[in-house]
C-alpha cells in the first residue's frame, strides 16, 4: 500500500514538472527511515517538530522525481 501510494505521489509530480520531492521523518521511526532510504529518498537535513509540549527532531529526506525509485 505504500510503495503504492508513494508512486502516485511521484508520478503526479513528475506530471507537475517536478524535479525534487522532501519529506520529514521522526528521526525514532526506524521502519518509516527504512522505506524511504529503499525508495531512494536520501537525508539532507534535520527539523525540529513540536507535538504539544514536546519538540522532536525529524530528518528531511529528499528525492530526485526524475530518477524514481526502487521499494
């Protein structure tokens, strides 16, 4: 269901004339982390995220639309 989805997000941006996509992971989602490094998603960064009272870190994590990607 993922990959599934994740290839609409890609092809509706290709069709966009999109070249990059980024995201945000919590940096603790080891499995989340995991898909997106198969798919070819690589970390470029970090943010911090507050949920209530508490502020997480995330990585951002970034694609090139262009190549696709292999999960």
């Amino acid at each position: 269901m993922a990959t599934e989805l994740l290839e609409t997000v890609l092809n509706e941006a290709r069709q966009r004339g999109e070249t990059r996509l980024e995201l945000t992971v919590f940096e603790q989602n080891a499995r989340g982390i995991a898909f997106y490094k198969r798919a070819g998603f690589a970390v470029t960064g970090h943010t911090a995220f507050t949920v209530g009272q508490d502020v997480q870190t995330d990585l951002v994590m970034a694609i090139n639309v262009v190549e696709g990607f292999d999960a």
